[in-house]
C-alpha cells in the first residue's frame, strides 16, 4: 500500500500535499497543546513502534503472510491526532530510510494510512465498541473491526489514486503515464489483496493487540473510551451532523439528473431497441456493442418485479426535480423505518440479560 | 528409516515464525548499520554538504516524477550510476539489493500492462494469445524505470549521509524543530525497540520443542507485540523523566554547523536546473 515514486503523476502528489497539511497542522497543534512535554518522546517511540510492528510478518489461514500497519491500535491507544503524527513520522522514516513508498507520494501515503486511516480506525472503534467496560470482549473485536476497515479505506483511496491515473495523465498515443490501470482494474486488484490477506493480519494484530492490552495494561485503552456524560454528547452531536447531512444529500440528489445517458450495466429491456441507449451503450463499453437481442435472463427476470417509483419519478408529481427529492426522502426514511425496527427487535431480545 | 521418516528428510525445513521475525529484524538493523558506516566514507557525494545533497537530491526524484520521457529517467538513472560509483557504493552490494526488490516489485505491477493496455499491438504472445502493446510496453518501462531511478537517488542521500545530518539539513530548510527531534528520536528507539522484538523472539524460540500451528505462530506474534507496545510506553516515560530532569521545557535546541563550499553550490545548481530544463523543454 506503500505507493513509490513514479506511480502518481506530480499534479496528483502536489493535491495530496496540500490536502494533507491541514490535517498535520491541526493533529500537530493538538499533540502539543495535549501533552505538551510528553509530546517528543511519546510520538517518537510510538513511531518507532509502528515502524517495527510493520515487519512482523502474521501467517494467515490458507498459508499465506501478511504485515499490519498498526494505525488502528495506534488510534485507540493515542486518540486520532496523535495516531495521524505518529503514523506519518513512521512513513517519513519508512521511505526516506528504507526506501519503502516514495518521497513526491509520501503526502498520499499519510493521507491514506495516517489521516483517513486513523479517522476511520478510531471512529468505528468508539462506534462498536461504545460504553462496554476496559476489558469487555466487545472492544476487542471492535478493535479488529476498526483495523480492517481502516486498511480497506486506505486500499480504496489507493486504489482510486492509482485508476484515476490513466483517465488524467496520459500522452496523444494513449500511453499511460504514471500508474497504468484504470479503476476498473485498479480497484479489484488492490482491493482483493487487502480484504482477504493484508486487512486479515490487520484484523487480527489489532484484535489480539486490544485482547492484550485488556489482560497487561487496561488503563492504556482508557483514551478512547470517553465519559459516559461526553460520549453521549458526542453520540448527539455526530447524530445532528448526520441528519443535517443527509438532508443535504436528499436536497442534493436531483444532481444526478444532470449525468449524461444511463449508469453503466444499469440498462433496461427497452434500452436494447432504442437506437440512442444502444450507442451509449456503445461508448459506455470502450467500444464494444450490445447484442442485437435482448438477453434472454435478463428479458425473463426484468418482468419478476416491478418498482412502484420507476426511475425515481412518482407518477402523482410531474416535476422531475421534486420527483427526486421525494424519492430520496421516500427511500432514507424506509430505511430509517426497517433499521428502528431492527433494532426495537434486538433491544427486546437483548434486555431480558442486562 | 519408515516412509514418514525419509518424507520428513526430504521436506526442506522451514524455518520457525520466531526465527524468521528475529532474522528479519535484525537484517534490517544490520543494513541500516551498514548505511552509517557508508555515509562514514571518503566518497564523492560523502564529501558534499548535507543540505546540498538534501534539495539536490528532493530536485532530482522530483524531475524523474516530472518528466514523461524515458529516455530522459534513463539519463538521470544513468547520472545516479555515475554518482553511486563515484563515491563508492556500488561494490558495498546497496544499490543491486534495492534494485532487485524494485524491479520484483514494480516489475509484478507493471508486467501485465503489456497486454492490459490497449493500444497498437507489437507481437502477439504465443499460449494465450494476448497482443503486448506498445502504449503498455512504454507504460511498463516508464513505472519500472521512475521506481529505480527515484529510489536510487533516495538511497544515494541516505547512504552517503548520517540520518543525524540530513535532519539538521531539514532543519535548515525549515522543517519544524519538533518535527526533526522527533523523527532524530524515532530513529534512536527504532534499533532499541527492533532490537527488543528480535531479542524475544530468539527468547522464544529457544523454547519451543514442537511445530507451533498457524494459530498459535498469530498468538506468538501478537503477544510480542503487546510486550513491545507495552515497553514503548515504559520507555516513553523513562525517556521523558530522563528529559525533565536535564532540563527539558518543551524547546529543542540542534546545532547547526554546516558551511557550503564552492562544489556544494555547483552540485546543487546542476541538481536544480535539471527540473528546470526538463520543465522548459517538455511545455
């Protein structure tokens, strides 16, 4: 995941320097005011141990190996500001001093690992693991949970760097000129590697890490576990943010409008007949044409259900823009209506043990 | 001797998890010692200013990145040849052990470009029957060719400099003081903490008797690092004590004694105008 020199073009490199450095400033600013003296000699040995945890080399079932990087244990040990420096020093060192991901890429690399790694590790952990106590099970598997999605958002992010390569930077012959994949190549390939063996040893050092700490040094993890009065005042606050966001987005959604022609393998039975569907059909499939018959499973399962709203337009609203917004509410809300009730259910089931 | 007996002979023994972690950490320390007693030496870029050779070589892996000629990252590839023979290290092995685990790993990435890039077919490869095209060919050739060049002029400036001195150059180029006593520390409880784990893990392995299972080889590992997490915070906390007590409020002080010379200012004139040049002549 270590992305070397030469793979990301430099226009690439200078936009994940200048997205990155806030999030340095801000994580350095509060180390500091946070631990003040402790500050230089906690990161530096935290660093060096991320840096030596990085090559251990897990076996993995099926006999293969992989190493973890550490960004979820050093999230819940340190908190995401202090994880997102000690991370990003450990890569400094990695790639100046042994040369293991490159120097005009080292601002992607923390951008993956550092900050949306540690983000991602430290905020599903506090999800997961919730109030359950220091030494509670749950935290060690939140923690394994926390690792192995920090890695695989990581590996996305890389993954998209590298696909967007081909598509910006190539020259009049077609030749790529940085990282030669596409996403359509570049995601699977990236992502099929990190879910099955690099997020597994993630999943497990972060997971026995945790178990470890709970039976050596509990009072370590105490840092991500807020007071009972904050967490339920940061669980309202995110709560807020999330609903004012996804107004946002319902509002937002008849942006979609605005894409030309229809998603790719999204096409109906009616679109195989239409001149126009079948020629964006056409440039959608780098060049290669539809069958001239619909194909017969797709032609028998189309008519097996049939959407109440086709195409996101009800047919009592004639506008096609309020159409989509009262969709994108009809949609949330159902979802928000089956995760309740979900949830009523498993707190019935659960409350007879607490 | 039973079948079971002779099948056991024959198998190649492989080597213990706790041997193999030991092995490998104590390689890279090894290595990393190695570097120390290069930089040490009486070589041309040895000699130069560590600030000099700090911008020269960010301007030069920078140019590679920049450039979309090969012939160009073939030149500076050839330029960081010359370099790396001019100051001796070349016949220390440095450069063909990096090379090697480049081209295995950028090789392994870019290999199937050849075919995955479409574009005007050169030859048809036999079994399968996939065309290799020249965009891929170039494609490929360009990654590999950017991957050894940059990380060979990367290893030149930290081979023929003491970690010591390339972050007094940062500091001098403005990197934060914080900044540069941290990574100048992590550097130090790097070996300390590596050499911890590899210690344990010989500890171990002189203890076991019987073929430990994939599970029990995980817990081994976790286990290890638990005990070196726990001893980076006891270390953390010694080492902070240790800081307190000599006075230490929160300011760090580096020295900073360099003193440029006419060849260090000609060194990085010629490092800096390549990106230049290339800049000029590929509008």
């Amino acid at each position: 995941m270590h992305i070397p020199d030469g793979y990301l073009s430099p226009a690439t490199c200078a936009a994940a320097y200048a997205i990155t450095a806030p999030f340095w400033y801000v994580a350095f600013k509060r180390v500091e005011r946070l631990l003040h003296t402790r500050m230089v000699p906690l990161l530096a040995v935290f660093s060096a141990f991320s840096f030596v945890i990085m090559m251990f080399n897990l076996p993995l079932p099926g006999g293969t190996t992989g190493h973890a990087v550490g960004v979820a244990v050093a999230a819940i040990v340190l908190g995401p500001s202090a994880s997102m420096v000690a991370i990003s020093i450990a890569l400094l060192i990695q790639a100046v001093f042994f040369g293991d991901g490159g120097i005009t890429t080292y601002a992607a690399n923390c951008f993956n690992m550092a900050v949306v790694g540690s983000l991602v590790a430290y905020w599903s952990y506090v999800l997961i693991a919730g109030q359950a106590a220091l030494e509670s099970p749950r935290r060690v598997v939140a923690a394994a949970i926390a690792g192995y999605l920090a890695l695989n958002v990581a590996a996305l992010l890389t993954a998209i760097e590298f696909g967007v390569q081909p598509l910006l930077f190539h020259d009049v012959a077609g030749t790529p000129l940085y990282a030669p994949y596409p996403l359509s190549i570049a995601i699977p390939a990236m992502m099929i590697g990190h879910l099955s063996i690099a997020g597994v040893a993630e999943l497990a050092i972060s997971g026995g890490l945790i178990a470890y700490l709970q039976r050596s040094n509990p009072e370590l993890l105490a840092c991500s576990m807020p007071s009972a009065a904050a967490a339920r005042a940061k669980v309202a606050n995110s709560t807020r943010r999330f609903w004012y966001g996804l107004a946002g987005l319902m509002l937002a959604s008849p942006l979609g409008l605005l894409a030309a022609g229809t998603a790719w393998g999204e096409w109906g039975v009616d679109d195989f007949s239409s001149a126009e569907a079948r020629h964006e059909m056409l440039q959608a499939s780098g060049g290669i044409a539809p069958p001239e018959v619909v194909p017969s499973g797709l032609e028998r399962l189309a008519s097996v259900w049939s959407a109440p709203i086709p195409d996101y337009a009800p047919a009592f609203l004639h506008d096609l823009y309020v159409g989509y917004v009262v969709s994108a509410v009809m949609g949330a809300g159902l979802i928000v209506l089956l995760l309740l009730l979900i949830s009523t259910l498993v707190g019935r089931k659960q409350s007879p043990e607490c | 001797m039973s079948p079971e007996a002779a099948a056991a002979l024959r198998k190649p023994r492989r080597r213990h998890l706790a041997q193999r972690l030991a092995q490998g950490l104590l390689r890279a320390m090894d290595q990393a010692q190695a570097s120390e007693s290069l930089a040490a030496g009486d070589g041309w870029l040895q000699g130069l200013d560590p600030r000099s050779k700090l911008i020269g070589a960010l301007a030069l892996i920078v140019s590679v990145v920049l450039t979309h000629s090969l012939a160009v990252v073939v030149g500076l590839f050839a330029l960081a040849l010359l370099l790396a023979w001019r100051s001796q290290l070349l016949a220390a092995g440095v450069c063909q052990r990096l090379w090697l685990s480049v081209l295995l790993f950028s090789g392994t990435i870019a290999l199937p470009a050849l075919v995955l890039v479409p574009g005007r077919a050169l030859w048809q490869l036999p079994l399968p029957g996939w065309a290799v095209s020249e965009q891929g060919l170039r494609s490929a050739a360009l990654l590999i060719a950017r991957a050894e060049t940059s990380s060979t002029l990367a290893l030149l400036l930290i081979v023929s400099t003491p970690w010591t001195h390339v972050l007094k150059a940062m500091r001098c180029l403005g990197a934060p003081l914080v900044l540069v006593a941290i990574l100048g520390m992590t550097h130090r409880y790097l070996f300390v903490l590596a050499q911890t784990a590899a210690q344990l893990f010989e500890a171990r392995r002189s203890r076991i008797v019987a073929p430990m299972n994939g599970a029990q080889q995980r817990a081994l590992a976790t286990s290890a690092a638990g005990v070196v997490l726990s001893k980076a915070f006891w270390l953390s906390n010694e080492v902070h004590l240790a800081m307190i007590s000599r006075g230490y409020r929160g300011e760090v002080r580096l020295l900073d004694d360099f003193h440029a010379h006419a060849r260090d200012w000609l060194a990085l004139l010629g490092a800096l105008s390549v990106p230049l040049l290339i800049l000029w002549g590929e509008r």
